[in-house]
C-alpha cells in the first residue's frame, strides 16, 4: 500500500495515477457476460494482476522516494554552497584581520619602543632625583653647620664697602642657586610623576592592543572552524543522501524487472484465459462431488467475502465451480482451490485457520451449496478481485467478477 507523501508530493501523485489507470484501460480485456454455451472472455488470474500492480505501485512509491531524497540532495548541496560562500567570506575576512594585526603588531612594537623610552627617561629622572637630592642633603646639612657662620665671617672680615658689596652679592646669588636647586628638584619630582603616569597610560594601551588582538584571532578563527565543520558536515549528510538515493535507484532496477517478469507472467495468463474461453466446459450435472468439497468451499467463501452480502458470497462459489466446469482448470473442487497462487487465504494460510475452526457461517454453507447444483449470479467468470481503475465485469459488494 502506498504510504501517505507530502504537499510537494501532489502534482506528481495526479500524474502517476493518470498513467496507471492509461494503463490498466489498455491492458484490461472488455468482458462479455452470456450463457454457459455462449462465446465468452477469461482474464489472467487476480493474483497476477495484483502482483503487477502492486509491483507497479511499489515501484512509484521508490520513485517518489528518489526525487524526494534527490530534492533533499539539492537542498543540502545548495546549504552547502552558501556555508561555502561564506567561508569564502570569513576567510577574506581572516586576510583582513591578519592585515589588521600586524597594524595592531606595529602599533604594539611602537608602544614597547615608547614604554621603553619612557621608562629610560623615568629612570633618567629618577637617577637626577636621587642626585639632586642627595646634593640638596649635602648644602641642607652644610647650611645648619656652618653656612651661617661663614656668611657673617665673610660680611665682618670685608676690608672696603666694595669688598662688603662683593660678598653681599655672592651671599645672594648662592641663596638664588640653593633655589634653583630646589625648583630644579621639583621639577624633576613633576617630571618623575608624568613620565609615570605615562607609562601607566602607555601600559595600559598595550593592554588594550593585546586584547583586541586576541579578541580578533578568536573570533574570526571560530567562525572559520564552525562553518569548516558546518560543510563538513553537509558533506556527510551529501555522501549519505547519495547512497540512499543509489540504493533507491538499484531498488527501482529490480523492481522495474520484477514488473517486466510480472508482465511476461501476465501476458501468458491472458494467452492461457483465452485458451480456456475456446475449450470445452462440461455441464454442472457431470462433476462428482467428492466428500469434504462443500465444507472445504463454503470456508473459502467465508475466506474471501465473509464480510460480503450473500449475493457476494454465491459470486465466489460460483467462480470456483466455473473453473471445475472448464477444461482448462483442474476438474475438482480441491484441485481449483489448491491450484499454486490462485486464491490469496491458501498462500497466505487464513484458510487452513478457517478450516481447523469451521469458521464458514450459514450463509456461506448456503452459498456453497446453490453454487456446487449449478447457480451462478456471474455468468461464467472464473476470477474476481477488489476493483482496480479500468478493469471491467460484475460488481458486487467489494469484488469484480470477470
């Protein structure tokens, strides 16, 4: 049985079934009803024709596999070409990252030379600090001992007014160095505090540069290993895609010839149908019963049409005994039933359950017996089967006899 397909499924569904029912209206055979010693047609047998169709059908529902499994072949390979565009993008963009590292490199190097100079030139300052200072301590000290001292000797001991001048002039430019080498120390002191602050800016950018740069590697280089392992991936599910739709198109091979068997099996069965519509059939009042033949056929009309009404019913008798009255069937009612693949319930064992349990109800034994004294509601057909579209003949119930 044909399971159920999607929406996009639907176009091609209508399709294939114009095509089959094309082509059971060409390989079906008009069927003409008349009396038992008119001329009449004969059909292939039922299980033949379902093998064929349901062969035929099988073989449409692997097809509608392969386009959906090719479809999903072409959705794959087409993710895969756009994860590919865009590796194709993130590896320009990976160039261009690179570009900009080495700018943030170079902006990195030139920040290392400026930390360098400035922490020379820190040192530097530091170096005529401790210098000044320990000059300063030197004078500071010198002043509490004895400068005091030697001024006021210098001034008492001038020997003129000049001489006096003289040393009040020195007096005053050695105060006005002493300031100088104080200012001179504070700002050396400011100095010392830029270049720190400076350097800590400085350090501080490096550190920025740094983590931009390794912000950028990561990003970009997870970028570039997810969608590497995106198309990977895609060309995983691609190959597997492939071999299901390769083993799908070897499934398509055999079926196509199992349905190239089924059509030789069937264009024999039509051969030997009208074989049989030509041959002799005997008359129902020369076949000999033989004990057991009623209980033996009124379980296979319980078998195939114990659902159906009895008109139903009487139609499956009458196309068993049909064929005990042609000469081109075997000429008893055990022979006809157990013929190889004629009636589904034998090959597939219902029938031997129905007989271990008498399963046959009133009406099929009723069946049974107005079949075997020679009533028919379906003239001379010896097959029947569920209605297929373009098969023709006498419908009753759920069955076409023909």
């Amino acid at each position: 049985m044909a399971r159920r397909r999607g929406a996009k499924q639907t176009h091609r569904r209508v399709k294939k079934a114009f095509q089959v029912m094309a082509l059971c209206v060409v390989t079906s055979i008009c069927i003409r009803f008349a009396a038992v010693n008119e001329p009449f047609t004969v059909f292939a047998t039922s299980e033949t024709k379902k093998a064929l169709e349901d062969a035929k059908q099988e073989r449409e529902d692997l097809q509608n596999e392969l386009d959906d499994k090719n479809e999903d072949i072409d959705d794959l390979k087409s993710t895969q070409s756009d994860l590919k565009s865009e590796l194709s993008d993130l590896n320009t963009q990976l160039s261009d990252v690179s570009n900009n590292l080495a700018r943030i490199e170079a902006d990195i190097d030139a920040k290392k030379t400026e930390i360098e100079e400035t922490q020379a030139q820190l040192e530097a300052a530091m170096q005529t600090e401790a210098d000044q200072y320990a000059a300063m301590k030197k004078r500071i000290q010198f002043i509490y001992e004895s400068q005091d001292f030697v001024l006021i000797e210098m001034l008492l001991e001038s020997e003129s007014f000049a001489d006096f001048l003289n040393n009040s002039e020195y007096i005053q430019r050695l105060s006005e160095y002493d300031r100088e080498q104080l200012l001179a120390y504070q700002n050396t002191v400011a100095q010392i505090e830029e270049a720190k602050a400076l350097l800590e800016e400085e350090q501080a950018q490096l550190e920025a540069y740094q983590t931009a740069q390794m912000e950028e590697q990561s990003r970009v280089s997870g970028l570039v290993t997810s969608t590497s392992n995106a198309v990977s991936s895609y060309a995983d599910q691609i190959d597997a895609a492939e071999a299901e739709a390769e083993a799908k198109e070897a499934e398509i091979a055999a079926k196509d010839n199992d349905i190239a068997e089924l059509q030789k099996k069937l264009e024999e069965e039509i051969r030997l149908s009208r074989l049989a519509a030509q041959s002799s059939w005997r008359d129902i009042s020369e076949v000999t019963f033989a004990e057991g033949d009623r209980y033996l056929l009124a379980n296979l009309i319980y078998c195939e049409a114990g659902g159906e009404p009895y008109d139903g019913q009487l139609a499956v008798g009458a196309v068993v005994i049909n064929r005990v009255l042609s000469s081109v069937y075997p000429d008893t009612v055990v022979g006809v039933i157990y013929q190889n693949k004629q009636f589904a319930p034998v090959a597939s064992g219902r029938l031997e359950l129905a007989l271990a349990q008498d399963k046959a109800t009133a009406s099929c034994y009723r069946a049974a017996d107005e079949a075997m004294s020679g009533v028919t509601n379906v003239g001379t057909c010896v097959y029947f089967r569920t209605p297929i579209p373009g098969l023709e003949g006498i419908q009753i119930g759920n069955h076409i006899f023909y």
